[in-house]
C-alpha cells in the first residue's frame, strides 16, 4: 500500500528508519541487504532521527518528543519534562550532533539545544523575519537554518552571519531539510525543484548532486548523511517510494580546490525502499 504524505528518514547502527506523518508506522530496513524488518507501531510523526552516540532514536508527534532505544522496545515521552508546558515547546523538526538534540518548534522563531539528559542548553532567537524550517549545528559550532527560498548560518546568539538563495539560473525553492557532514559541508533538499545540492562550509554553492531525474520527480522532505559510508538517505513528499538510498563518490581531488570540500557525484542506480 502506498501512503501519501511525508517521509522521515534516518539510521541507528545497522537499521534504517522510515516514518510516515499520514501512517501509524515506523519502517525499519536492514542497512546492508535492505531486508524489511519488524515494523513499529507510533502516531502522529512529525520527525525522526537518531544519536549514535547515545544509541537513542527521537521521535518528534509536534507536541513531544519520545526517545527509544535501539532495539526500538523501551521508548517513553521525553520531553517536555512536564506536560504543562507543551504548548511552548511543539517540535517540528529536529537533528542530532554528537549527543546535543537541536529542535525547530513550531510556534517560535528561535531554536533549542538539548542535551542528553533533557535539559535546555541554550535558546536562539532568530531575526523575526525568519520562518525556520530545520536547523542542523556545524562543526563550528554555529547554526545552519532552512527557510523557504533560504539557508542561512546564525550564531549563538542569533545573528545572521551569511545566507545562501541561489546563484545563477539555481534559485531555491522551500527547503524542508538540510545535512551536514564533519567539514562542514551542507547537502540542501531543495523540494520544490525536486533536487539535492551541496554547499560549502561558507555557504557556496558546489553543485547539484542529485537532480529531478535521479530522485525520479519526487519531492526530497527528509535527508540523512552516514558519512562512513557515504550514503545519503532521501524521504520523500507525497505517493511514490518513501525513502531512497544514494551512494556518494568522491571525484579526485583538484590541486586547486581545498582540503576537506569534496566534489561529489552520484552513483546513477539508486535504492528505492518499500512503500507503505
């Protein structure tokens, strides 16, 4: 049966994980033969991600969000601490570095680091002109947030350091999620034009690496990069496959080009993963 709707997407260990906001479900997939495994039984998903370190899966319902363990049988609410104070906190979207969870609620223009026991690190206020979508922490420890049309990267304290809306005939459309690898590097999902790009660590743009033809004219909502294997996950919006698996090569290296900016392409046979 296929399910329309948004797919989240992310991997624990040697599992992937698929959810569905219109389903009841959480799809897991054998990483290396992409066997189905077990399904998991949960409702109302907004976002899904996971901690190797802490080797904890996140599961954001836009009120709550729920930590599970890897062999996805204990999981219980984790925050807010109280349920009074829910309607400030709405989850919507949400990514792990190291073990700090960072949030994008629903209601605020700011963000929420978390760390691993469930208490608030820090909270950024963004600019009242942002509508923040789903933020990522660099390795510089700054903040790299999606808009409609924008990527910009903020500081601790908010501020708007540079942004990114296009260059040349490659304008962005909305921009549902964004990843980020350990040089910085920010892979874009660009839903309204059906492609994937890649930025640098400065917010230049280095090239389309997956476009409409490769994500067969479906709409990218989730990303998920596994760096050691170079692999990156795509949930899809809407009918079709939920999610894709991409393998990644690095061309060789230009004299020219610096250390640590990789000129990737894409491998031209995807993985498409069962529907639901």
């Amino acid at each position: 049966m296929c399910v329309a709707g948004w797919h989240g997407v992310t991997q624990l260990r040697n599992v992937v994980y698929i959810s569905c906001a219109s389903s009841e479900r959480i799809l897991r997939f054998n990483a290396t033969t992409f066997c189905r495994l077990t399904d998991i039984r949960f409702r109302c998903i907004e976002d899904i991600t996971a901690c190797e370190r802490t080797s904890r899966l996140y599961v954001a319902d836009s009120m709550l969000i729920w930590r599970m363990s890897a062999n996805s049988k204990v999981k219980g609410r984790w925050l807010p601490k109280s349920l009074w104070n829910w309607n400030e906190f709405e989850p919507w979207t949400q990514s792990v570095t190291s073990s700090r969870l960072l949030v994008t609620p629903f209601s605020t223009k700011g963000l929420m680091q978390i760390d691993a026991d469930g208490f608030i690190l820090r909270r950024v206020c963004l600019p009242s002109y942002m509508e923040p979508i789903h933020a990522v922490e660099s390795p510089n420890r700054t903040f790299i947030v999606s808009e409609s049309h924008r990527v910009s990267e903020v500081d601790t304290g908010g501020q708007v350091l540079r942004k990114f809306t296009g260059l040349g005939l490659i304008r962005l459309g909305k921009i549902p999620h964004i990843a980020v690898d350990s040089q910085g590097n920010i892979f874009v999902a660009d839903g309204d034009n059906c492609r994937i790009l890649l930025l640098d660590a400065q917010l230049v743009l280095l090239g389309v690496i997956i476009d409409e033809h490769q994500l067969n004219y479906q709409s990218p909502w989730r990303l998920y990069y596994r760096e050691r294997s170079r692999q990156l996950l795509v949930g899809f919006a809407g009918v079709g496959h939920s999610a894709a698996v991409f393998k990644l090569f690095c061309k060789s290296q230009s004299a020219a080009k610096p250390m640590g900016v990789p000129n990737f392409r894409t491998h031209v046979a995807r993985k498409p993963l069962d529907r639901f």
